[in-house]
C-alpha cells in the first residue's frame, strides 16, 4: 500500500509540474525575445538599407538615362502633383500661366514654393550638354517610406553643376521623384 500510495504522490507531482510548466510556456508564447527582437531589428535595417540603395540608384540612372537623350517626359520620374507644381513654376508669368503670387498661395501647403526654380527640371537651362549624376548621398529618410537625397547634377560638356535635393518616393517596385529643392 506505501508502494501505492509513493507511487500516486509521484504522478501528482509530475503532473503539477508538467501544468506549471505548460502554463508558463502559454505566457510566455506571446513575448518576444531579446534575440528575436534583434533579429526582426536587423532585418528590417538591411531591408530599409536596400530600399535606400535601390531608390539611390534609381534616382541616377533615372537622371542620367533621361538627360542624355532627344525628349523625356517630367511625369515619367515624377509623381503627377510634382509635375504639375513644376509645370506651373516653369509657366510663371507666360500667356495662361500662374502669377507668382497665386503659384505661392495654390502650391504653400503642399511645397516649400521659396525652392523652386522658374525655369528646367532638375537642370535650368534648356540647352545642355552630357549630363551626369556626380554626387548622391542620403540626407535622410522620410516618413512616408520616402528618401531625400543631397544630388550634385553636373553638365559635362557646358561644365556647371547643380545642386538638388531630389525627394524620392515608392511607387509600386520603382520610385517616383516627389519633390525637388533646388538652390
């Protein structure tokens, strides 16, 4: 009967612990770990290093590849209300375009309108020779999933540079440029 009684202290006793510890694991499942948290960090830091990058190289061989043929088109590397904006900087004061002052007053709350030039996009002459992209570092991130990037544009042929900082944005596996402060 000791042999049963021994017997039955050690079952309850292995089952209280296997329900003390299953109960512990159950609230613990939800936790993240320091080494998991870690993990999830480090991933999405190369993740958002490589959207950088592809929106980086993007933004070059989008400035590059456009400048230096025939005709582009603006509203090809840009969202529609960037080139809208910029269509109407550009036509400042000609037959049907915007006053200065009523360009400032439509575009205030979605531009900074005090850096935007009235003439070409991203390179303000009309004439101009091989272009090419000399410097593009990241100036910093953007909410939205955006990049800004400080730009040096330079004519190779009429030897002049131009300094933007180009706001990069996703659109769908590409980017779009959204805004242009130009100095």
């Amino acid at each position: 009967m000791q042999k049963f009684n021994a017997l039955k202290f050690t079952f309850i006793l292995v089952s209280t612990l296997v329900i003390i510890q299953n109960g512990n694991a159950q609230s613990n499942k939800g936790l993240i770990s320091p080494s998991n948290a870690t993990i999830n960090n480090t991933a999405k830091q190369k993740l958002e290093n490589q959207n950088q990058e592809n929106a980086k190289k993007w933004l070059i061989k989008t400035i590059e590849t456009n400048f230096n043929k025939d005709t582009y088109e603006m509203s090809d590397m840009t969202t529609k209300t960037y080139a809208q904006y910029k269509s109407d900087a550009i036509n400042i004061e000609y037959d049907n375009g915007l006053t200065e002052e009523s360009f400032k007053k439509k575009w205030k709350n979605k531009f900074d309108t005090k850096y935007v030039a009235m003439n070409g996009f991203l390179v303000p002459t009309q004439d101009y020779g091989k272009i090419k992209v000399s410097s593009c570092k990241l100036l910093y991130v953007i909410k939205d999933k955006g990049f800004v990037f400080e730009t040096i544009i330079k004519d190779l042929t009429f030897k002049t540079s131009y300094k933007r900082d180009i706001k990069v944005i996703p659109s769908g596996k590409s980017f779009l440029i959204a805004d242009v402060k130009e100095y």
